[in-house]
C-alpha cells in the first residue's frame, strides 16, 4: 500500500513525518507562531486550573491507581506517570473555560495535546528521539491540526449531534501529537489513530458541570496511550477513518477528505486558533466587551442599574441561556452572569466566575434586570448592550469583533499577562514570569526539564 | 428530586441497592444461575487468553506507566492496580472470541463486567463493603443486567451504526457492577453512569483485529475508572441516559424507556446470556454443529472431500464472509475457515482458529471447496450442509438450534469442561479444576482471596 494512498494513511504521515520548517514568511512560519502562543494560553490554563477542588477529586480517585512518578501534575509539587498526568493535567487546562478555541469546529486543541505532550516528554522512554523544545512544539503543532482538520472533515453534524468535538476529535489530535514525540512512523502513526478513534468519546450533556473538563482531559490521556500501544507493535486499522465502520462514519455522517488531507502542511487549521480573554463560555465574549464598556462609560454602582438590554446572537441563548446559575461553573454558561459581573466588577476574570460570585445575592439580583433580544443579523462576535440607570441616563455599546476573536485576535502581550496572572495563582509571580519567557523562547530549548521544574513551582 | 424518578435514576438504584435474593424458583434465581454460568465462562475465556501474544504487546505497553501491585493479571502471575488489570483481564477475556453472547443485542456481558469486578474486588480501598463471593456475584449480575437493558433501549440502530456495543454499553455495565461493589449511594451510581457515558467508545472497524479485543477491555477499565471517580463526590449528570445530548440520543436514535427499566428485580436480560462451544463468530456456530456431524458421518480426510455446501443465514456473509483469512483472527470471522477445520480436525477448539491453522496449506485449498448460499428462510442459529466425497458419496446434515443457542444452551457439564480445558493453559489441570469448583460455589465464598490466587496459578 503507498504511504499515503488513503486519507488515514495520509493524516499519518503526516503526523509522523512531515518536516516543520522555520522559514520565515511561510504558512508554516505563522502556524508555528500560533503554536506559541496556543502552548503558552494553555500552559497558563493549566498552572490557573490546578489548585481548582475538582482536580483534588480527581487526583484522589486515581492517586491509589497510578504508576511510578515519571511526569508531574503541573502547580501541585506532585509527580505521577504519563498517563494520569496527561488526564489530570488535562483536567487542570479546561476547568477555568478560559482555554483556546478553534472557531470553525468550536474544538479546544490545546489542552489534550498540551498535556499529553508535556507528560510523556517528561516520561519518555528509552529509545525515543529527545524531545527538544522544538520537538515538543512541533508535536504540540501537529496535534492540533490533526484534531481540527478532523473536525472540519467530519462536519457540523457532529456537534449538532451533541458530541462534545474537543474529546472526540482531540483524542486523535493527542495520538498524533504524542505519536510524534515517539517517533512512530507512519503506519504505527495510523493503528495509533485507529486506537485512539475506538476509545474516543464526550457527550454535550457534561457542559456545565465537573465532567465537562473530564472528557477533555480523557482526549489527551486516551491519545497517549494509544500512541504508546502502538509503539509495540499492536495495531488496529489503516483506514480507521474511512471505513465503513470507522471514525467518521459512526462519529458522524462522513469525510470530506479534502478538508482532511489537502494541502497539507501547506494549509494549517491551528494557525486558525484564537484565545479568550475571559474564561467563560466563548459566545459570552461580545457581550463582556460591551458590558465592560457601558460600565466604564457610566461609573454606575449594581444599584443604581435599572435595565440592561442586550443583543445577541442565536447560539448564546441555546449555549448560554442560563439565568440562575447554581455555582461558578454554571455562571460561565450564564449570559446573564456574565453581564452583571462585567458591569458590577468592571472586570470578567477568573474571580468573576466562581461559587462566592454565581451565590452573591447582589449578583443575582442584577442577573433579573438583564434582557436579551436574540438578534439573527449579529455574527457569533458580535453584541449590542443599552445600560439604562434609575437616573435615566442611558449608555450604548456595540461590539464589531469580540477580542479574542480572529479579527480581534489577543495581543502577545494581553496573552503574557493572562499566563503570568494564571500562573501566578500556582506557582508565583517569579516562576510565573520565567516561564513565559522560556515559552516564548521555546524554539531555543535544548532541554526541556528546566521548564518543568518552573511549571511545578520548583 | 424522587430517587426513582428519571430513568438514569431508576437504572442507578437498581444498580446500587437492588437486593438479589436467593428466593428458590424466582427469575431472580433464575438470573442469579445464569450469572454463575457467566461468570464461569468469562473466567475461563481470561484465562485460556491470558498467554495470547497481544496481551504481552498490551501489558508492555502499559507497565511502565501502571501503578502498584493491588490485583493480579490472572494466567500471568503478575500483579498491577486495579485500572491496568481491568483492561489486560478484560483484553484476554475476549482475545479467544470465546466469551458469552446476549443475543438480542449481541453484547458480550461478560469480559468487561468479570474482569472490572474482579480487579477491584482485589483492590478494594478501605471503607468500602467485604467482596464475599455473592457480592461479587450480585455486582457480576447487575452490571450484565444494566449493559443488555441498555443495549435493548437503545435498538438496534445503534449496532447498524456501526458501534461495537460491548463496548459502549459495557462501559456503563462495568460501573455498575464495581459501583456496587464500591457502595456507591444511586446518586453517585448515576454520576458514575455519566462519566463512563462521556469515556464509552467502540468502532466496528476494529472488528477481525487485535484491537477489537481491546474496544472490550477499555469498556471494563473506563466502567471503573467512572465508579472510582464518582465515589469521590466528582459528578457528572444525573440524566445522562435521556438528556438530549446525552448517551441514548448521541450513541443511538433515543431510549426506551420501558425496555431500559420496566419491571427491574423481575425479568432479567442477563438470564438471556449464552455461551460458546467454538472460539469464533457466533452465527458461525450452527455452521460448525453441521460440520462436525457430517464429518463423524462420513469419516472423509480432507483430500476426499470434493465439495461442501453450505446453506447460512444472510448475516453469516457479512459478518463472516472472509473466505481467505491471513491469520487466527481473521480466521474467527471465516465461514469457510470454520467449515474447513471442522471437517479436517473434527474439532473446532482455540487451537483450529491459529495462525498456523489459517495459513496450513492444506485447510486453504479445502476453503476454496466450502460453496455458500444464503438462504433468508433460516434463523441465526440454523444451517445446512451438504458434503460431497470424491467416490461420489454423499452426507448432509440440518441444524435447527446451533449448540450454546437459547434454546440448546450448553450444559453445566460442558461448559464445565470448556472452563477447564481453557483454564489449563495457563494455570494448570489441578488450579483449573479447583477454581472451577470454586466459581460454582461462589455464593459460599466468604473470602475471594483463594480464588484469587488459584487464578493466578499459584
């Protein structure tokens, strides 16, 4: 069979091998830029979310269960394997909602590939090629783009369906990416695919609650170990996602395999990847923006807001349609939330959304004076707010491009601040600082331990 | 929120609180007798594929990364935790396809739910309830129970997909039987539901390769990693069966709910289970009963054999229409592989479905001479055949239930013997036959331990 003659075969080689070049002024060039940052924002995301009690449950569930320490949980001073770090950390990347977003498939590529590849760049085996900064990067590259040409190529059915595409679509974007790191070659690449497709997973019933994040830790961890299975020899199918019965057949209604496989390493879906600025359900964005505007133009205190009308469009009803969100994770799906904090705090940060400010009953009492209007003609970043005061006085905003989005993308140094402010939660402002720089410079890293020991708070 | 009042609920406290008693000549009984059958037959198939070299491939895979020895891998002397132990057991449980068969869904309880059951009974954390022997058995019987009712609610559809159903609905089988065996209250029973709802997988590609096996394995490890979660207090959805975007609606067409928990306690699905006499495709079997009649009839040597035909149901050519198999599992899934070794050996045991055996000369030149014809008027568990010898003579032979069917279901005595013969490649006639002693009182065992270690081979 020719190495790439069918769309798995294709994907895999891909994956395994294709040379990411550092020309500047390539597509390739400002994919691996994107990559940066993407590392980065989901770097940070991860250090935020570590302390979050969720990630204790999680971890005291399976700490009687796991390996020999090999790779660490990231802003916890805790070793494990690579395995269940690349699920825990995985779990710590998503919990804030604050991660990066590939717009066109609505998946979060960075935090399964993220961790899968930090966990077993920090695990490797013997025999496996040394995972140098620009090893990690360009795994880190190639996953994501695995996972997001994946979820173009099987189709918005997919997630109307009520998959969650972030767990599905992202175990195969953490085979591939971890694949790399192992130096799979291109058919032990495809059984890895065919491994991690029959253990991929992640139902749109979990947003909202502790599970959400579950499913996406689960991509990195199931891309993982199907990329160490078939590191033996173990294999699967080399058509997986074609087949009749295969991935995108049973996932969804098809493959639109030039989306999948065309122009590859020419065209790259992860430069594509945009980053929230608040950590909080992405459609909600706009609608902060304005509010925080009209909240700035007015100095009004909570009490003095008589009425907030809001536009927007369709999806942040049926996403965000929550009014009386019970704790702070359901007030990231609240619109309504969203805007009282906005208005009420002047800020849209990760204390904006915890239990203490979903329960306070200033808070709520503001969430009541909030009314949407859905507003067909908007665009998904796109929002309009009228703040009226019980004095009369009336302020207006109108948002073109929500920040964070592709036309308003995040500036280095807005993405900078986020991960040092994230970071900073876990493992302080000094280590905090360091590893942004080390980041940004991750080109030059010969070895990576250093950056491990920083993001472990050491 | 009434503990019974959504079928997630309902389903849930069957699983955690359900009391199974021993009430003589009730279906409980009935269910309880099969259960035993079950489990005996599951544990034979661990351990007659403990020794497959795709469980080393697995194990070697897994090793370095798995946790301390809390339960063993049994046929293996070897211990590892319990999360690793469930998916090796479970992968060795279903390698031989020679596991057991819920035919209305063509699940295989079994596998998932044993080898789950019995890595955490050996594991279990402090606190959690004494695994005797009839608790193992009820967990065993609940967790078949809730994968068949599942299985049933969700109709075929979900199998036409193209969905490997053990696997999916095994996941949520498996936590049932460890949530009960944990203590899981019907909240967290239903929690536990949910995260194993958002990890089940299983594509029918993997059918016919080494890793359709581990499609099954996963569905036991990711059962208990769900219940292991949940008993932390981590939560998921309290309506993961029916919510719009929850497991019946993504997995499948939509939930019957009548099917899935209509008259808990009083008719069980996992009564229903059947059992192998042949390590291979089950709507081969009738195939193989005919086979081996003409065969002892005619006394033919292969070389005499002019020509066999066979009259099969239409399911027999899709789902075993190989006709030239490269190895042992592709062999499995071989209607005129099963025809050839039946007439040539006068067997059809583990060892006419090998590599050797798919690729001896002398079967591949009597498959050429195996000549189907579908025939809509016979069941699954009907054939015909009809040999022809090259002096002219001729034998035929008519199957109405194929031998392990519901209505010709293996004896005690046989499967039995089955347990026994599988058992010994591993661990010995003398363990064997103890262990086989031991599971058909299981409801005497106060302590599983001994069990445990004549498992083990010691």
């Amino acid at each position: 069979m020719e190495p790439t003659s069918t769309p798995t075969l294709a994907l895999a080689h891909f994956a395994a091998l294709h040379a990411i070049a550092r020309t500047p002024g390539t597509p390739t060039a400002a994919a691996l830029a994107e990559a940066r940052r993407a590392f980065l924002n989901s770097f940070g995301c991860l250090l935020g979310g570590a302390d979050d009690p969720a990630v204790d449950l999680l971890w005291s569930a399976l700490r009687p269960h796991a390996g020999a320490p090999a790779a660490r949980l990231f802003g916890r001073s805790v070793r494990t394997d690579a395995l269940t770090a690349a699920l825990v950390n995985g779990y710590s990347s998503n919990i804030l909602d604050f991660d990066d977003t590939h717009l066109a498939t609505v998946i979060h590529p960075g935090p399964a590939c993220l961790s899968a590849v930090l966990a077993i760049a920090e695990a490797l085996p013997d025999g496996a090629p040394e995972a140098t900064g620009p090893r990690l990067l360009d795994a880190f590259l190639v996953g994501m783009e695995v996972a997001c040409r994946l979820g173009v190529a099987i189709g918005p059915g997919h997630y109307a369906r009520g998959w969650h595409i972030t767990g599905t679509c992202g175990a195969l974007g953490a085979a591939a990416a971890t694949g790399r790191l192992l130096g799979l070659d291109p058919v032990r690449m495809a059984h890895a695919f065919g491994i991690a497709a029959t253990s991929a997973s992640g139902l749109g019933e979990m947003m909202g609650g502790m599970s959400k994040s579950y499913t996406i830790a689960r991509a990195g961890r199931e891309g993982l170990n199907a990329a160490l299975i078939a590191a033996t020899g173990f294999t699967s199918s080399l058509r997986v996602l074609e087949a009749p019965r295969g991935f995108a057949a049973v996932f969804a209604d098809g493959l639109d395999e030039s989306a999948l496989v065309g122009g590859l390493g020419e065209r790259w879906e992860a430069a594509l990847d945009t980053y929230k600025p608040y950590p909080c359900g992405i459609v909600l964005h706009p609608l902060i923006d304005a509010c925080l505007q009209v909240a700035a133009a007015s100095s009004a205190t909570p009490a003095a807001i008589e009425r907030v009308e809001v536009k927007v469009h369709p999806l942040v009803m049926v996403l965000t349609g929550r009014t009386d969100p019970k704790d702070g994770l359901e007030s990231k799906l609240s619109f309504s939330h969203a805007c009282a904090v906005a208005l009420a705090d002047r800020e849209a940060g990760v204390d904006q959304f915890t239990d203490a400010r979903a329960t306070d009953p200033a808070i709520a009492a503001l969430r009541t004076r909030i009314h949407p209007v859905v507003d067909d003609s908007l665009g998904t970043d796109q929002s309009a707010v009228a703040l009226t005061l019980s004095d009369g006085r009336r302020f207006e905003a109108r948002i073109e491009h929500a920040t964070g989005s592709v036309e308003n993308p995040m500036t280095d140094a807005a993405l900078d601040a986020k991960f040092i402010a994230l970071a900073t939660r876990t493992i302080g402002a000094a280590n905090a600082r360091a590893l942004c720089t080390m980041c940004r410079d991750i080109d030059g890293l010969d070895d990576p331990r250093p950056m491990f020991a920083l993001a472990a708070g050491s």
